[in-house]
C-alpha cells in the first residue's frame, strides 16, 4: 500500500488500480491525484462511480492523460496514462 492514499489501491500487471467508487467529492480527485504523485509513471486504472469531468483539467496539468476503458456495469474506468515527453 502506498502512504497518504486511502482508497483501496492494489498493484497489477497492467498497472497501479485504484476505487474511488463510493466516495462523495472531493475525495475521489484527492485520493486519484495522490497516488499519481506517488506512483510517478505508468498507467494507472479508476474504478469510478461517474465520469470526473472535473479531474480531466488536473491530471492535464499535471502531464497525465485520460481515456475511458470498458468496466463493470455500472463503473466508469479510466486509464490514466503519463503524457510522453
């Protein structure tokens, strides 16, 4: 587990994952941000209960890119990926 980030969060072989799902804003951008501070490169998948229109700003400033990846029914994924330099 990473430090500072409460969300459960669980390393796999296409990344780092973390679910947000459940949490009432603006704790969802918090804990994502978090671990993209920690976590530094590499993909990184949300288990979202909604689209977080208000994330996609943040993690473009931060050099991130978004895209929406196919999930469970009633889940949004994200794919969260470092923009190449």
């Amino acid at each position: 587990m990473i430090d500072g980030v409460g969300a459960p969060h669980w390393r796999d072989r296409d990344g780092w994952h973390i679910d947000v799902r459940g949490l009432g804003p603006p704790q969802p951008m918090l804990e994502i941000l978090a671990l993209l501070a920690a976590v530094g490169d590499g993909d990184v998948i949300v288990h979202h209960d909604r689209e977080p229109i208000f994330l996609y700003p943040e993690l473009a400033e931060r050099g991130w890119r978004h895209e929406l990846v196919p999930g469970d029914e009633g889940e949004v994924r994200l794919r969260l990926s470092p923009v190449a330099s």
